[in-house]
C-alpha cells in the first residue's frame, strides 16, 4: 500500500511537472508574439504621455500643475528617466514656489528613485543623505524606506562583488525593518515585505504562500501585477521550481512590455535562465530587447548588468550560428554527394533500362519472326502432309493403271490384236489431266479455303474469280501453285501441260489487273489465305 502511495504521488509530480512544461512553451510563444508588438505598446505609451502633456496648458493654479506633472512622472520613470528626471526637477522647483515641503521631499525621493534605476548612484546617496528618515510622517519614511532598499538592491547588482555586497544587504534590511514599523500588518505591502525578510532569514517556503497571495490580487496588465509576478518568480527560484519561476518571469515580462516598461528586469532574468537551459536563440533575442530597452531608458546601471551577460550569450549564439553553418555546410556537401551517386546510378539506370528495352525489342522482333518461322513450318509441314498423302494416292492410282495398260499390252500382242494395241496408244490423256486437275483444286482448296476471296482483294472489283463447282481456272491454278511456294515458270508449264511463255502470258494478264504494284504482286500472293486444319 505505501509503495502504491509513494508511485502514486510520483505519477502525479510527474504529470504535473509535464503540464506545466506545456504551459510554459505556450506562454514562451504567447511571450514571442508580444516582443513583436512591442513597437506598437511604445507608440500607445507615447500617446498616453502626449495627452498628459496636452493637459499641461489647461492648469490653472501650481498645484494642479504638480499633480499633472506627477501623472506624468509615473509614465515616464520607468519609460525614460531622462524625462522623468526633467518633470520631477519641475516638481520640486513648482514645490519651491509653493514653499510646500511635502512636495518637495515627494519630488526629492522622486529623483532618489529615478537615479537609482538609471544608475546615478552618487546623485541618490546625496539626496537620501540629505533627507533625514525619522523626521518623516510615516507614508514618506515609508516611501524613502522603500525608495533605499531599491538602492541598494541596485547597488549590490551594479557591484556584483560580495565584498560590498554583504554590507549593502545589512544596510537594506535594517530599511526593510523600519518600513515595516511604520506599515499596517494586515496590508499586503507588510506582508510582502514580511515575505521579503523571511527569504533572508534562509525560510523560504512561506514566502511563496504569501507572494502568490498577493500576486492573485491584483489586477492582470497593470505594474503591480508584473511586479507581484517577479516577487512569486524569485520566491520560487530559492525555493527549486525553475518551471514555476519561469512561468511567473514570462508573465511579469509580458506584461511589463504591454505596458512598455522600458525598465524590464524580468525579460533579462528571464534570457539568462533560457540561456542555461540551451535555449540559445531566444535567450540571444530576449538579451537584445533587454539591451535595446535599456539603451531606450537611458540606464546606465542595467547597461552594465546586460554588458556582463550579453557578450557570453552572443559568443554561444555566434558559436551556434557557426556550428549549424559547418553542419549546413557539411550536409550540403553529403547532400551533393548524394545528388551525384543518384545522378550516376540513375544514368546507369538509364543505360540499362534502355538496353532491357532494346533487348526487349529484338526478343518481340525475335519472337515474331519465331511465329512466322513456326506458321511458315505448320504450313510447309501441313502441306507436305496434305499433299504428300494426296501424291502418293495418284501415284498408287496411276501405277495401277500402268499396270493395267501393260497386262493389256501383252494380251494384246499374245493374241495379235496389233491394231487394237495401236488405237489404244494414241487415246489422249485428258481425262487423267481432268482428274489430276480436279484432286489438285479440291486439296488445294482445303489448305486454302479463303484464298480466292482474298486473291479478288488484291484486283479491280470488275476482274474478281467466281470458283465454278470448287474448281480453279488456270489463272487461279498458277498463283495457287506460287502461294504453295513453286516460283519456277517451268515447274507451273510442266504441271499444267502449257508453255513457258503461255505461263507468263497469264501472269502478266493478272497483273494487269491488280491494284497493287506487280513487282510486288507475287509476294503479296505467296501470304494470301489462312491455313485450314480440318
């Protein structure tokens, strides 16, 4: 159960920490949008001071005039110091007039406060020397109070040396116990700097309680706010949170730049801590509004704070600028690498994928030639089976009657019918001519069942072949003995009992008649008609 407990209290911590990283990243963005309006809080702030000053003319009595210019005082003392000390010298001068000491140590402290932000320490130690606290009422000692602890928190940055700095931290809560005497220990004012004591007393918890209480009062977009923000932000650096400490530094700067509080000690602590964290580019950049707005205020104190910070981090973001420069450059040159070993391989690529297509062509034209090669062989195979068959057939028939006709010789010449024999010798031949003719066409147009209609194709319309009872005429007779490949006139002549030059006649007589060109004619015969395998 206690290790449940203890995991359980650890996923929490866990989630919690996680939550408030997420937070803080979008308050960084949020923050990054503010840094660049920030031109456009100035020109608001300019504004404001503008309308005041307009006012100036309207004051009819120097009270009026004192009060106008202290509304004018508390926009430019943390805006630009150089105006605001020429407003309070005004002030005290208008106080003079008046012979009002009130106003005047009003207008002193002022300028005590204007110096110790700018960095005129000597001018501030002569004013505070000047004024002697316990002769006071309470709301200026506490004023002057408050004006010296600021002072010296000053002082002890601007040294930054701990030799003086542990006798200025003496003399700053010996004023922090006095403002405290003289204030309402119910006030959030005495509370806050009841909280203040107890951070130097080395108690830093309660502290935080107290701060955030008071931070929860105020109102958001106002001084008191950022100030309260800043209070909650060192409270919980001392007490470890740097994710709370963050938070708290990124709601005090946006809110002092909204306000275009020139006097921005929160964006530096802020820049500084990023720093640590490796945030190096928006550290650079929170270092140079800090720069630029101290330059604006015209502080020579934070100046000299931001001098010992702003070279470190612009040296780490030089170094870093220059590091990603050598890994840019040094990707671009693998990049190249690449660039050229995929220009090389897609050439070779290339090259090789135009030799597959180019064997690829002469395998199809290959294979094409294979398939006329093999219908060629179905062909020539089919017609010397057909054929072969068929002559051997007429052969055997022809042979019978040879055989006939010689036992009939010799009965003939046994018996002396001498003059049958003679009469019988000279009978011609035609009916075996018929036969031979017959059996021919009828193979012939089994091999070849379309071959006619498609020897009309090649000639005029009025010149096509009309098969009569499946015979072939001998016009159609000599170009189906060339489409079974007998080329040879005399072969044709001897076949078909003509002579050579009567073979030729026919040839050219058909030629006459076709529609292509008759040196082509007999080659576009010998691919006529579609074999037949039944």
């Amino acid at each position: 159960m206690k290790h449940t407990l203890c995991l359980l209290l650890f996923l929490i911590g866990y989630l919690s920490n996680l939550c408030a990283k997420n937070e803080n990243d979008s308050l960084l963005t949020a923050l990054d949008k503010v840094i660049s309006q920030r031109r456009t809080y100035t020109e608001k702030k300019e504004n404001t001071i503008k309308t005041l000053k307009l006012q100036k003319a309207e004051q009819k009595t120097l009270e009026d005039l004192y009060r106008l210019n202290s509304q004018i005082i508390y926009q430019y003392e943390t805006f630009v110091c150089d105006s605001a000390e020429r407003y309070i010298n005004e002030n005290i001068e208008i106080a003079r007039k008046l012979n009002n000491q009130v106003f005047l140590l009003e207008g002193q402290l002022k300028l005590a406060f204007v110096y110790s932000l700018s960095g005129l320490f000597v001018q501030a130690t002569d004013i505070l020397k000047s004024i002697r606290c316990e002769t006071l009422p309470d709301y200026l000692k506490a004023l002057y109070c408050w004006n010296s602890i600021r002072y010296y928190e000053n002082l002890i940055k601007y040294t930054a040396d701990t030799k003086f700095s542990k006798e200025y931290q003496i003399k700053k809560e010996l004023y922090r116990d006095t403002v405290m005497s003289v204030l309402y220990k119910q006030s959030d004012e005495y509370l806050k700097e009841e909280a203040f004591k107890l951070q130097s007393e080395g108690q830093y918890a309660e502290p935080v309680r107290i701060l955030i209480g008071i931070y929860n009062k105020q109102k958001t977009d106002t001084h008191a706010y950022a100030m309260a923000a800043m209070g909650v932000a060192r409270a919980q650096l001392l007490v470890g949170d740097t994710i709370q400490e963050e938070k708290y530094l990124i709601l005090a700067a946006m809110t002092d730049i909204k306000l275009a509080v020139k006097e921005n000690e929160a964006l530096l602590t802020l820049a500084v801590n990023l720093f640590r964290k490796g945030d190096i580019d928006r550290a650079y950049n929170y270092v140079k509004v800090a720069l630029d707005d101290a330059i604006y205020y015209n502080s020579r104190f934070r100046n000299t704070v931001i001098a010992r910070i702003h070279p470190i981090i612009e040296s780490t973001y030089l170094y870093k600028l220059e590091q990603q420069k050598r890994n840019l450059r040094f990707y671009f040159f693998l990049t190249s690498i690449f660039v050229v070993a995929l220009t090389i391989t897609l050439y070779f690529n290339y090259r090789q994928t135009k030799a597959v297509s180019k064997a690829k062509r002469h395998l199809k034209n290959m294979n094409g030639k294979l398939i006329a090669l093999n219908q060629t062989l179905d062909e020539a195979n089919l017609i010397k089976e057909r054929y072969i068959g068929y002559f051997m057939n007429q052969c055997a028939v022809y042979i019978n009657k040879l055989d006939d006709y010689r036992k009939n010789v010799n009965r003939k010449i046994k018996t002396g019918q001498i003059d049958d024999l003679y009469k019988s010798s000279s009978r011609p031949f035609e009916k075996e001519l018929e036969e031979l003719y017959f059996n021919f066409d009828k193979a012939f147009l089994n091999l070849y069942p379309n071959f006619v209609e498609e020897f009309n194709s090649l000639l005029i319309p009025e010149e096509h072949f009309k098969l009569d009872k499946n015979r072939l005429n001998t016009e159609l007779r000599i170009f189906a003995l060339i489409r079974l490949g007998i080329t040879d006139v005399g072969q044709i002549a001897v076949f078909l009992h003509y002579s050579v030059q009567t073979i030729y006649n026919y040839k050219s007589k058909i030629k006459r008649l076709s529609l292509i060109d008759s040196n082509l004619f007999e080659e576009e015969v010998r691919k006529l008609g579609s074999l037949s395998y039944k």
